[in-house]
C-alpha cells in the first residue's frame, strides 16, 4: 500500500470535513485522465469526476474507521470511477465512447508525465506533437476494454493487480488486453507512418 494513502485514510478517520478536499486534490488529475479517455469527452469526464467524489463521501460519511483502514482506497476510487463511466456509456448509447470529440490541446492532455520533455527544436517539437495526437487517434479507434487497459498500465502506472481489482476482470484477462491494445496501437501507428511516407 502507498504510505501516502495510509496516511490519508488515517486524517480522513480522524477528520473527513477536514481531510476530504485533500483526498479530491490527490486524486482529481488522475481519475480525470482515466475518465476522459474512457469517454472521450471533457464535460462529460468533468461531470463523471465530481460525481465519484460525491458518491465516495456519501459513503465515507458511514465508514467505521476499521472499515476505511482496510479499503484500498486508490482501487476502491477508480472502481468507482470506471462504474460510473460505463454507466453513462450505457444511457448515451453504446457508441459514445467511439464518436465523441476528443481535442488533445482543448483538453489538455498530455503525455509529459509519460514522455520527458527535452531540449528540442522547433521541429521535433511539431514532430512530437503530431506523433502525440496520432497516438490519440489511434488510441480513440480501441475498443473501451483494451483503451481502458492500456491507459491505466501505461500511462496511469497501475499494477496488472491493481486493474484486475479495478476492473473486476481477471489477471491474464487485463494483460491479454494490454497486450492486444499495444499490437493494435502498433498496427495503427506503422500504418498512418506508412501513409506519410507515401
């Protein structure tokens, strides 16, 4: 267990008023990325986060503080995350996840914390930035089931473990679909690089 969450679980026994916008500071980022690339679309990933951090302290609020020293508490939080996520995929319609508007730059998402940024010039900066926004596109293309792997092994740095809990699939269920998300991402990338050059 990270000491970070053991500590905040110990200050949201002692004091869930107090602590809670903390638990939202560590975590709205990143359930933010997780969301947004299950839904591909920022207001509806907005709207997805703040309701996980209001269903996370309605339940809070009845936790024992034994209860919450044993709940894993990142897991428990994108759990809560990917539910609410397929939830509203179920009611918009089965393919919203593959036709809403993703903007790379509108929505700021980057992959800094996932590629160093170095001294560059000017144009491989542009190189960089347009790989990035293939690797969006391609990433769009993936079926929820291999992107939803992909993203929280590789760029959200989730054990296989910890996907498996979140997701409540199988270990070698999330490795087959990271796996098969990584060929498939691989396939699109060599083609579109394939395209240019033609």
């Amino acid at each position: 267990m990270d000491p970070c969450d053991q500590d905040l679980k110990d200050s949201l026994s002692a004091d869930l008023e107090t602590y809670f916008p903390l638990l939202v500071l560590i975590y709205q980022d990143k359930l933010y990325r997780f969301v947004l690339h299950m839904l591909l679309h920022q207001q509806d990933a907005e709207d997805i986060v703040q309701d996980v951090f209001i269903k996370v302290y309605k339940a809070l609020v009845h936790f024992t503080p034994s209860e919450l020293q044993e709940l894993k508490l990142e897991a428990w939080l994108f759990t809560i995350a990917k539910n609410l996520s397929l939830n509203h995929v179920k009611r918009r319609g089965r393919d919203l996840a593959h036709t809403a508007p993703l903007d790379v730059q509108e929505n700021g998402l980057c992959f800094e914390e996932i590629i160093p940024v170095q001294c560059r010039t000017p144009e491989e900066d542009a190189a960089s930035n347009e790989s990035r926004e293939e690797l969006y596109r391609c990433i769009k293309q993936l079926s929820l089931p291999l992107r939803t792997s992909v993203v929280l092994y590789y760029f959200l740095d989730f054990t296989y473990d910890e996907i498996a809990e979140i997701l409540n699939r199988s270990v070698n269920t999330v490795k087959c679909n990271g796996w098969r998300g990584v060929q498939k991402l691989k396939a699109m990338m060599s083609a579109s690089a394939q395209r240019k050059e033609e």
